[in-house]
C-alpha cells in the first residue's frame, strides 16, 4: 500500500512538472517568433519582452519618420511622454512624465527647437521652474 502511495505520488509529480515545462517551451517560442517591434499600416509600435506592455507607439510615414502623436510607456504601463513629429522632429507639444505618473516638463517644439513658455515640476507636481524660448523669426 505504501509503494503504491509513493508510486502515485511520483508520477502526479512527474506529469506536472512536464505540463509546466510544457507551457515554459510555448511561452519561449512565442517571444522568440514575435518580434519586439511592430510596423503595420504606418504604425510603429515597440513592445517590452514578453509583449505584456507596450514600450513607444506612433504614426510613420512613407519614408519611416515620425508623424503625429507618440507615446512612450513605463514596464508597467504608466504613460511617460506624450510628444507631436512633423517629418521626425518633434514638432508640437510635449508632455513628459515621471515614473509615477505626476507631470516631468511641458513644453512646445517647433521643428526640434524649444519655444515659448516650459514648465518643469517635482514627483509630487510642484512647479519647481519656468523657462522661456523665444520663437524663430521667419
């Protein structure tokens, strides 16, 4: 009785120990066929490893720079930046974040270049500086 005990212990034991090894190989084999970045239809999107959260996305153009809205994530999904492109530079508002979310910096480009008024703020969204760009003359 007690053999048999043992012997339907080991093999319960056997057999899930394989089905997780199993599921291990089909997780393994899915990272490694999935790429970590993404092109479809003019869409960029960039995944952490694993594909659980999604690191950048945004627009690109016929050429493969930047247009629109990009948005950049943390591994566990809190939004980081918010930043606007013209032909792969940023051009429009922008929008930063800390790692806990609060707001980093806001701030306007206008083809790379800062303008107008930027705001810098600490973890607990104290304003802690401004600074002002002026704007290019035409």
């Amino acid at each position: 009785m007690r053999r048999l005990f043992i012997l339907t212990a080991s093999l319960f034991f056997l057999f899930s120990c394989s089905n997780q090894a199993e599921e291990q190989v089909e997780e393994v084999k899915e990272e490694v066929s999935r790429p970590l970045i993404e092109r479809k239809d003019g869409t960029y999107t960039e995944w952490y490893p694993g594909h659980k959260q999604m690191k950048v996305r945004g627009r690109e153009n016929e050429d493969g720079q930047r247009i629109g809205i990009w948005k950049a994530y943390s591994p566990n999904g809190v939004e980081l930046s918010v930043t606007v492109y013209t032909n792969d530079k940023k051009d429009g508002h922008i929008v930063v974040r800390h790692p806990n979310g609060a707001v980093h910096y806001v701030g306007e480009y206008m083809m790379d270049e800062r303008v107008g008024e930027w705001r810098f703020y600490d973890e607990t969204g104290t304003l802690i500086k401004e600074e002002y760009f002026g704007y290019p003359e035409n």
